[in-house]
C-alpha cells in the first residue's frame, strides 16, 4: 500500500511505494517530488550502502542531495534494498540485492513513472551490488549510472585488510552483525566486548556512534568523513540513528573480493557472473565515478582502476572524479558538499 506524506519543512511530496525483491523480501521506495511544480527532468534512483537507509541522502545540511536533485527538474526516486536498517536484521549478500533487489527497484520506478530510461546515483555497497545487476545486463533500463567510492574493485587500506583477514574470524565466533549504534546501546556481551575496545582504541572524538562507524567500516579516526566537512546538526542527533547492524556474511563476501581484487560473487545465484571482469559488461550505460581523495573506507585507487577498466573498453566515454578534502559519505553528507560535489553530480546525470 503507497503511503503518502506531505514534507512541510521542504515543501516536498513524498510517497512511500512498497515493492518485493525478486525473492518475496519486502522493501521500498520513496518519491520525493516539489508540492508544486511537477518534475522537468526523468526519474533518478538514490541507492544507499551497507548498514544505513535511504534517508542517508537527507541530512540536515541547508541543502542536501535530494533538495538538489528537485530542484535541478528530477523525480526522485529513494531505494531501500535489503541492507537499509529500516527492515529487520538478515544476512544478506550482494549477490542477493544484485538479482533480487536492485532489477526489481527499477522495474517499480519505469512501472510508476512510464519512463523508458533513468538514471541513478549509487554509494558504497549499494554502488558495488548495483555495478554487478549492470553488469549482469540486469538493468537495462539505467543509462547514466553516478557511482561514489567503490564499484568493481575494492581497494582498502592496510589495516582494513588486517581487520578483514584477522579479525573477522574472531568476531564471527561471537556475532552475526555488527552494529555502530552499540555505542548507544550494546544489548549483549559480544556487543559490550566490541564495544569497549571500540572506547578503548578510537579517541577522535566524544561521539560514540562515530567511533563505532570508524571501527566497522575502516581505518581512519575518523573513517568515511572529515569532521570538518560535517555540520553540527550531522555530527550530532542525526547521525545517531542512521546506522546500524551490517551482517557479517557481507564482510566475508567483501574480504574475498579484496583479496581478488575485484567483485565476486559468493552463492552461485543465476545470471550472475562468479567474476565480475572476466567478461564484457553487458550494460550501455555511461558511468561516472567518484572519489574522496581521503577516503578511508575504500581508497580512491578503488574507482581510479574501475574507470580505467571501463575507458579500456570503450575510451573517453566514462568519467573519474577524484574530490580533495573529502572521504567516503561527506561526499554527500559534508555541510558544503552543495557548492564542491553537488555540482559534479548534476553535470555527470546531464551528460548523454
């Protein structure tokens, strides 16, 4: 059942469109529209990554990426696939959300809007699940494809591996998830462990959830932003509840395609490839890849040998952008990201 809701503070309406995978899991989408003026441009869908939620595209900046997108003339279209932490926790795989998930978030969008193509915006491991459905052939549909921070080849830094090759294990024999809201609230001793070496090693700031986010994700103090880059308002509340329990059967899926160094797939799934670059792409669609050049999560070097897989097949057709100052989420989040990223974006989602 669609559900709508009028959003006063920015003059939005938003519909909360419920769709299933391809395998009956419930998920969403929200359209974001202006209340007034009807969209100029076609539809262009938002993908989130690991552990967060659609809203993560919303923080409270003066502008943040949706407020753009409307005003730039697009109907926007938010994705919650498997990993948003507005569902309860499963173990999901990228193979899963690649087949299941993302091909049917598109079907919903053109089925609802009659458009014959869009465009999308893609972040973290919803870019990396997306890249394998668009490589696959999956989502014919999509022709101008936004991807931020990683896609076909994950590059992290040392001590991301070490965690990934040393001490996943360990905490595998004790949780099935992690979850940077422990630092709120741990409801079990494994998460109070987890916990207190996260208080006992991470002193960058006074922010619990912050210090966990960096633990779970990756090697930085912090990981995926610059405190500078973040506004108060970010840093504070809001970041609170916009992550929580990723499982790990992702993390073991993201340690073979480190070591690999590029996507694999893990469950033998059909229609999708075991290796993501033995084949050509079956896919049209024109990439543009962006990079914090301080990005601790996945290091810039992981879109630099994407790009120069994809200029190898098809030269001077894609595009790479590397951000400096920024890392992995202010590339959206980051209090003046509306004047250094936003613009880039626009530009890329432009271009035929």
């Amino acid at each position: 059942m669609t559900t709508q809701v009028k959003n006063e503070s920015r003059n939005y309406h938003e519909r909360v469109i419920p769709f299933n995978a391809g395998d009956g899991f419930p998920l969403n989408l929200i359209n974001v529209r202006h209340a007034s003026q009807a969209p100029t441009k076609g539809p262009v869908l938002l993908v989130h990554g690991a552990g967060v939620r659609a809203n993560i595209f919303r923080a409270p900046v003066e502008t943040n990426l949706v407020d753009a997108l409307v005003a730039d003339g697009y109907d926007v279209w938010l994705e919650n696939w498997r990993a948003s932490i507005d569902f309860p926790e499963n173990e999901w795989t990228l193979d899963q959300a690649a087949l299941y998930d993302h091909p049917q978030a598109v079907k919903k969008v053109i089925t609802e809007t009659g458009a014959s193509s869009i465009k999308a915006i893609i972040h973290c491991q919803g870019s990396t699940s997306f890249m394998m459905s668009a490589v696959a052939g999956l989502v014919p549909e999509v022709n101008v494809i936004v991807s931020n921070a990683v896609s076909l080849h994950p590059v992290v830094p040392t001590w991301s591996a070490f965690k990934l090759n040393w001490m996943l294990p360990m905490v595998a024999a004790m949780t099935k998830y992690l979850n940077p809201h422990w630092g709120i609230d741990a409801p079990t001793v494994p998460a109070k462990l987890i916990s207190g070496l996260i208080s006992l090693t991470h002193h960058e700031c006074d922010r619990p959830v912050c210090k966990q986010v960096s633990f779970t994700y990756g090697s930085g103090f912090p990981a995926l932003w610059s405190h500078e880059n973040l506004n108060e308002a970010t840093h504070g509340d809001w970041l609170v509840h916009e992550f929580a329990a990723v499982p790990l059967t992702f993390f073991k899926q993201i340690t073979r395609c480190v070591r690999a160094g590029h996507l694999l797939s893990v469950q033998n799934l059909p229609d999708l490839p075991v290796s993501f670059v033995a084949q050509a792409p079956k896919t049209k669609a024109r990439f543009a890849f962006f990079a914090g050049a301080d990005n601790l999560c996945f290091l810039p070097d992981s879109q630099i040998k994407t790009h120069a897989y994809f200029d190898g097949l098809l030269s001077n057709f894609h595009s790479l952008h590397v951000l400096p100052n920024y890392g992995h989420l202010d590339v959206f989040i980051g209090k003046r990201a509306a004047i250094d990223t936003y613009p880039l974006i626009l530009a890329e989602l432009e271009k035929n």
